[in-house]
C-alpha cells in the first residue's frame, strides 16, 4: 500500500489540475457571457462577452482534455491580460486590517496561481484520462532496426520502443 502512496501518478495530476481549471473557467465564462452589464469598466460589454466565450471554450477543453495545452495557453494569455487590466493595480495580495479582522481581496496572486496551474498542465498533457490521449496518445509498437521481427506480440522482445 505504501508502495503505491510513494509513486506518481501523473495521469490523476494532471485530470485534478484540468477538472479544478475546467470548474473555475466554465462557470467564470459563464458569468462573463449572460452578464447584461460590464463586471468591470475596463472592459466593454461586448469584449466581456468575447473573453467570457473564450473562457468557456477553453473550460470545456480542460474538462474533457482535449487539446489541453492549447486551451492552458488560451488561459495563460486571459489571465495575464486580467493582471494587467484588473488585479495588476492592485498589491500581489491586498490584505486590509479591521476590527473585525483581515479582509482579503482579489489581487494578483488569484491569477499568478491559475497561470502556474496552467503552465504545469502545458508542460505534463492531458494524461491518459482524456480524450487527447483517446485521439493521439494510442502509440504503435515498433521495432529498432536490427532486430527480427517476433513471430507474435506475446513474444516481443522487451528492448521494443515506442514510436513517436
């Protein structure tokens, strides 16, 4: 048991890190999109509605897994264009003192963390749970020049590479 808690497993990684994108950027799309007024008067209504589609187009990407760095990129360019529109004004993580107690507000931070979530997700793929790996990541056995070729695929030879 502890074997297995010990070993990677890179393919839940990187489905949690989709799901937890997809969650985010779905339903921040879909807020973007059915909005009748601007959420912020850096951005007019209809750039609003443009972003919040892209939003949407790049959660449901990130929930099936498919074309998953291309829609983590599409989330890069979204959330370094918030920074600089929106939480860039503002400390990396405004904290007010109270009373009361702390007040936190949404700064930079909120962006920089989705940023390296996505940036993660470029470098690591869709995984084998995804629908990237369905389409492409099937891999053909060959055989490195030289060797004969088996009699079946039960009595290959272990030196066999992946082909690329």
């Amino acid at each position: 048991m502890f074997a297995y808690l010990r070993s990677p497993h890179v393919d839940l990684g990187t489905l949690i890190l989709r799901l937890g994108l997809a969650a985010i950027f779905i339903l921040h799309g879909f807020v973007f999109v059915y909005q009748d007024f601007p959420l912020t008067d850096k951005l007019s209504l209809s750039t609003q509605r443009v972003v919040g589609w892209a939003e949407l187009a790049c959660g449901f990407a990130l929930l099936v897994g498919l074309l998953s760095r291309l829609a983590a990129v599409g989330v890069i360019v979204i959330m370094v264009g918030a920074i600089k529109m929106v939480t860039g004004a503002k400390e990396f993580l405004p904290i007010s003192f109270s009373p009361q107690g702390y007040n936190f507000e949404a700064g930079a931070a909120y962006n920089f963390i989705i940023i390296v979530a996505c940036l993660a997700l470029f470098v690591l793929g869709s995984g084998r749970i995804s629908v990237d790996y369905l389409l492409f990541g099937r891999k053909k056995k060959t055989i490195p020049v030289g060797q004969p070729q088996p009699a079946s695929s039960a009595a290959a030879p272990a030196t066999q590479e992946q082909a690329v």
